[in-house]
C-alpha cells in the first residue's frame, strides 16, 4: 500500500476515533442525565465483586426481560469494539494486541472511574471485564480484516 493512502486512511481513523470517542462521552455520561436528581442527592453505587452483576442478569434475565439482560451485557462489549479496531489504525505503534488491549482496560478503568465520581451510572468490575472483551474483539476483528486486506492487495501485485 502507497504511503499516500496509507496516510488518508490514518486521517479517516483519527475523524471516525474522535466521532466515537464523542459518541462515548454522550451516551455514557450524558444522555441519561435527564430526570436525574440533583448532583447532591445523588448515590454513589458501585460493585467491586467480578461476575455479581453478569450473574444478576443471567439469574434474573426473565424478570427483568432477555432483551434488556443481552442489551446490558452486550452493550458493554459492543461499546469497545471500535477502540479495539480502531486504534491500531490510527496509531503505529499499535499493532500489539496487548497494548491495544491494556490502552482499552485503563479507557474503561477511566470511564467507570469517572462514573463514580460524578455519581453518573456506576462502577462496576463486571463493566471493566466486558469493556476489554470488547477491545479484544475489535483487535481480532482489525487482525482479520488486515489479513482479508494484504491477500487481497498481494493478489494483485
């Protein structure tokens, strides 16, 4: 691949990271916030016990419906996936799985940290496991999608 495309493909991954890392900033710590009580009133909530809250939602998945258990189990693996995917793209020196994965462990970290303090969500263990299952996936996915990309690029050279 050409340096020049190379470098525009960079420049798309930097504008679609900053577009999910915006979409991140609203939907975790803005879009609920309507009807909320006031900031002093708030509680802080947290669970610091791996797999309790995975648990909850399989033991109680018909009580509370299977599509809202799926959503919130899903949501947090499917919330990471572009950081995964992405930031290999954008970034050089991101080609090692295990830094892309340790960079989305510390960006969830930062994130439920970030709940806890301004009392918006909470923190969760359980979030931080599937935050980085989702970095994982999408490096496997970015891993996949190279390899489809040199086979196809080497066939025609």
């Amino acid at each position: 691949m050409r340096d020049e495309t190379k470098k525009k493909i960079r420049i798309i991954g930097w504008i679609l990271f900053i577009i999910y890392i915006l979409l991140l900033i609203y939907f975790l710590f803005l879009s609920e916030e309507y009807g909320r009580k006031d900031f002093a009133q708030r509680d802080y909530q947290y669970n610091l016990v791996l797999f309790q809250e995975i648990r909850r939602f399989w033991v109680y998945r018909e009580r509370v419906g299977y599509l809202a258990a799926f959503l919130n189990l899903a949501g947090n693996v499917i919330g990471f996936l572009p950081f995964g995917f992405i930031l290999p793209v954008i970034g050089k020196r991101m080609k090692n799985g295990f830094l892309v994965t340790v960079c989305g462990f510390c960006l969830s970290l930062f994130v439920e940290s970030m709940q806890l303090i301004f009392k918006v969500g909470s923190f969760d263990v359980d979030d931080l496991l599937l935050n980085t299952l989702g970095t994982v996936l999408g490096y496997l996915a970015f891993l996949i999608c190279n390899r489809i990309r040199r086979w196809i690029y080497e066939k025609k050279v």
